[in-house]
C-alpha cells in the first residue's frame, strides 16, 4: 500500500500545489486507528511530517473523510483560519481505498498545557487557553454561511469533535485538526461546549480524579455548575462567546438542551437542563 501511495503522491505531485520540489525521497510513518490509518509523511531528511494521509477501507469512514475535505476545502475558498487548519490537498480513491491527503499542522498538543483545576497555576493556564480557543471559534464561526436558510437561526461551521486532544497551541494561535465529524450547516457555541466539558474531565482525568470516558450528570455539574473558579472561566467565555455571537437566551437554552441530550440519559438531561436554566 505505501508503494502505490507514494506513487500516486509523486504523479499527482504539481496538483497539491505545495511550495516546494517534488523530494527526492519520501518516509512514511503510520498509526493504525479505528477503521482507518493515519500515515504521516516526511520529506528528505526532515524531522516534521508535511502532510498528513487518512486512509480506510470502510464505508462507515467514507462519509466522514469526505466531510472532513469538504469542511476545510469550504473554509480555505473562504479564507477563514487558514493557518490555523490544515490546508486540503487531495480526495481520491484507490483500490477501494478513500483518501484524505492534507498538510500537516505545527505546534504542541494542547492536553500537554492542561494543568489541573485545582491549582492557581491551572486556572491561570485554563483561562489563558479558554481566552484563545474562543477567539479561534469566533474566528471560524462568525462569516456567515452561504448555506443559511433561516437569518433567525444561525448556522456555523462546525467542527464536531472539539476537544483539547484534536488541538495543537503554537505561535499562530489555536491548531485545530481531525475534522472528520465536521459540518456546514453546524449550531454555534456547540463546539464551545463540547470543549468546555471535555476540558474538565480532560484535567479531572490527568489529577487521577476520575477513569471513565463518557461524562456523566457529575461531571456537567463539575464544569457548569459546581461555582468554582475554573467553571467561572467557563461561563465567562460562554458568554463572551455568545455576545459576539449575538445569541439570545432562548437560543442557547436550545442550544445547551441539544448538547445535554448528545451525553446523558433522559432522566439526567432532565434535571442538568433543570439546573442549567437558572444560569441561562
């Protein structure tokens, strides 16, 4: 499989429109995932991929690599977070193979920065963060959607699946990466949530406070309601997001009530979205 990847690679080279030569000579590291695998490669003797290459055999993982081309195919004709996501160079099939070949990001895995909620030195470092993801999400999600049809309800691109392990932090800013659950046609402040929620069980998870992987009615009390200073900073970007955003009460009552059913049971949907309208 790497020889006929290569060998399409460097047929197709000048289609990719990168800015440099055709390398002489091309090292492919691979990560087998969930129904696809993940190769990175490198150029000469460089020690950083400059690309990236999701590959599957998988009908399941079809739809979600094409959405993943789509999304960032959108976002660079409209010249939004450009060097902020990964530019898309290629989708194409290969022996019954779909391909998604894309640039490689920079930066630092954002869950290396993540240093607990219990500490001054967390809380520092989480609203520093929290700072920079909103300003990336307001970034992405403020040009209006060509694909709105209703003006009251607004419509954002959507990453779907925003949590701090498909992050990168560099010089530029917040690397946002893996787009496969992506959508056009997304509801605002739903990626914010998202991280929010994962952010604390994320820092809970790294204190060896908690071992399970889906959140349960607990750990929304912990990041929205718990009135400590780390879900504070969560309600300040919620709503700095949400004023930028230009969301009235009801929308993000809808909008929570969305997210709180993606997570839990009706019973405990029930009494979260209980708690969360006093809030909202």
């Amino acid at each position: 499989m790497i020889r006929l990847l290569e060998s399409h690679i460097r047929d197709h080279w000048d289609d990719f429109n990168l800015p440099f030569v055709l390398p002489t000579r091309f090292l492919f590291l691979f990560v087998k995932g969930f129904r696809k695998t993940i190769f990175f490669l490198f150029k000469d003797n460089n020690s950083q991929p400059f690309a990236v290459l999701k590959i599957s055999d998988d009908p399941v993982v079809f739809e979600r690599l094409e959405s993943e081309y789509e999304t960032l195919s959108y976002l660079f004709a409209k010249k939004t977070m450009t060097r902020n996501i990964p530019a898309p160079l290629a989708f194409f099939e290969m022996r019954g193979h779909k391909c998604v070949f894309e640039s490689a990001l920079g930066g630092t895995p954002l869950v290396y920065s993540i240093k607990g909620i219990r500490t001054r030195r967390g809380l520092i470092r989480m609203r520093e963060i929290f700072t920079c993801v909103v300003d990336s999400l307001i970034a992405l999600h403020s040009p209006s959607s060509p694909h709105e049809k209703d003006k009251k309800k607004q419509v954002v691109v959507e990453h779907g699946d925003f949590n701090p392990s498909n992050l990168y932090i560099s010089r530029s800013g917040i690397k946002i990466f893996d787009w496969e659950y992506s959508t056009l046609h997304g509801v605002p402040m739903r990626d914010l949530l998202d991280f929010s929620l994962k952010y604390v069980l994320f820092a809970r998870y790294l204190a060896k406070e908690v071992r399970r992987e889906q959140p349960v009615l607990n750990d929304f009390e912990e990041a929205f309601l718990a009135g400590t200073t780390h879900s504070q900073i969560i309600w300040e970007n919620l709503n700095r997001y949400g004023d930028r955003m230009d969301l009235s009460r009801s929308s993000k009552r809808d909008i929570f009530s969305i997210f709180v059913r993606k997570y839990l049971d009706e019973h405990d949907a029930r009494a979260c979205r209980e708690m969360l309208d006093i809030l909202l």
